[in-house]
C-alpha cells in the first residue's frame, strides 16, 4: 500500500480511488460515451493522479483537482481518437452517437437516448460545462476551478446549452 503526503495529511491512494472513481467515471463516461473508452480514460487519469499526488499544493479542493484531471484526459482522449479515425468534429459526434445506440452498457430509454445525442451535439466547451452542472451537480466557482474559465462565461456557456438542447428535443 503506497502512502503519499498531501498537506501534511497522510492519504492512502486506494482510499482517494475508492471515494472518487464512480463519480469520476460518470464524468468521464458523458464526455467519451463508450463504456470501454471511459474505462481507460479512468485509468490514466488515476495513473496521473499517483504520478502527480506530491505536487498537489492544496490552491484547489482534491476533488476539483481530479476533476481538471479527468477532463483533461477525456479531451485527450477524443482528440486522439478524432484524430487516428480521420473524421470530422460532425462525423465524430455522429459516430458517438450511433456507438451510444449499440452499446450494451446504455440502458437507457427513448427521452435519455435524445437527451444524450442533444448533448453530443454541442460544442466541447458547452458541453463540459453542461455535464459539469446537471449531471455533476457542481457550482460555478467550481467548474470555473477546474476548468479556468471565468463564472460569468460558463454561465453564458451553460444558457446557450440548455438552450440549444432544448431546440433539440422539442425539434423547434
């Protein structure tokens, strides 16, 4: 068991683990959608947080630490795989979605479906922010933390989301 000084707070990686990964995984799931890919994308964000756990000052909450982590990693992870698959912003959203439609793992009915497709449709700002706020439920100062963007922009950010979701599901 590797024990390593935060603060002067003696912290047990697996206890930091054991608290955060489900929350963790969801926020990474929203962002990559795959079950499989979130997987991963969780596992290297870990694999970050114990090579980078001594160079937490403590400026932050660890939670809102972790959370700039594994949006970090998730944006990486999409842009890789933008990449290596040679598709468009638009094609790649498209083939988010029809992945979402076939995966075993998403359970989810008609209205969560259209909720999710409105959602992949957004740009990656908007839709961090969006996920970040109704799915995570955290504040703005927070999301501001993490992901360094003004309070005011990610409100903006946030109305122009919703209002754009809405457009999507109601079709007007």
């Amino acid at each position: 068991m590797s024990i390593k000084t935060l603060n002067q707070v003696s912290i047990k990686f697996e206890d930091l683990v054991s608290e955060y990964k489900e929350r963790l995984y969801w926020h990474i799931r929203r962002m990559v959608i795959s079950h499989e890919d979130a997987d991963d994308v969780l596992q290297n964000t870990f694999i970050k947080v114990y090579k980078n756990l001594d160079t937490f000052n403590g400026d932050s909450q660890i939670y809102t630490w972790l959370y700039r982590i594994a949006t970090n990693e998730s944006l990486t992870f999409i842009k890789k795989r933008q990449r290596t698959t040679h598709l468009s912003n638009e094609d790649f959203q498209e083939s988010l979605i029809s992945n979402l439609t076939s995966d075993p793992y998403f359970n989810g009915e008609e209205a969560q479906l259209k909720l999710q497709q409105a959602i992949d449709t957004l740009p990656a700002k908007q839709k961090q922010v969006f996920i970040m706020k109704y799915y995570d439920e955290l504040q703005y100062n927070e999301i501001s933390e993490i992901l360094g963007t003004s309070e005011g922009a990610l409100k903006a950010s946030y109305h122009h989301a919703v209002k754009k979701i809405t457009e999507y599901v109601t079709g007007v």
